[in-house]
C-alpha cells in the first residue's frame, strides 16, 4: 500500500502535468519511456497518456 505522502505526490505531480505542460515542450529519453512502459498494462497505459 501506498503511503499517504506518496500519494500527495503523486496527484501534485498530475495536476502539474494536467495544468501546466502546454507551456512547455516536454521530451522524454527513451529509458524514461521504458519504465513507464514496465508493469500493469493499464498503468502504464494512464502514465504513457501524456
């Protein structure tokens, strides 16, 4: 189970996505790609929509 600073985090980090990425030109490196890749297919699905 996750913990509860994790959690905050993690939906900080998706608000600032969410608000403020069109500001920006992001890029990934590859590896970076590969790891979100990894794991359960529908969370690696929401973290590959971007």
């Amino acid at each position: 189970m996750a913990s509860p600073i994790f959690l905050v985090r993690q939906q900080l980090s998706r608000q600032w996505w969410h608000e403020k990425r069109a500001k920006y030109e992001l890029v990934s490196s590859q590896p970076v790609v590969d790891e979100a890749r990894a794991g359960a297919p529908s969370a690696a699905q929401k973290r590959l929509h971007f």
